[in-house]
C-alpha cells in the first residue's frame, strides 16, 4: 500500500490529547490518526474491505 505525505493543521489541545492516547496504545500520533480514521471508515461504510493477502499455504 502506497501511502502519500501531507500537512495536517491541528489544534495545540487536541494534538495534546493524541499524543497521550497514541503513547497509552504504543503507537505514533501518525499511527493513531490513522487508526483512527480506518476505524471511522468502516464504521461508515465507506472503505472497502482489505483483499486477502495470503498466497493460498
């Protein structure tokens, strides 16, 4: 999976209180945004489900 770079311009507050979650789950505050807005997708239905990646063994 590609992933692509951008700017995030979020509130000094909220970035705070990302900061503690992902460190309470041992994950970067990028990992957690991105936890976090695969977990809204599905939610929403608005992801489609991963492809099986096995090879079939």
């Amino acid at each position: 999976m590609a992933k692509k770079a951008f700017a995030l311009r979020i509130d000094e507050t909220m970035l705070s209180a990302l900061q503690r979650w992902a460190d309470d789950e041992f994950r970067s505050v990028n990992g957690q945004i991105e936890f976090l807005l695969n977990d809204a997708l599905k939610k929403a239905s608005r992801l489609k489900p991963a492809k099986d990646q096995s090879d079939g063994d």
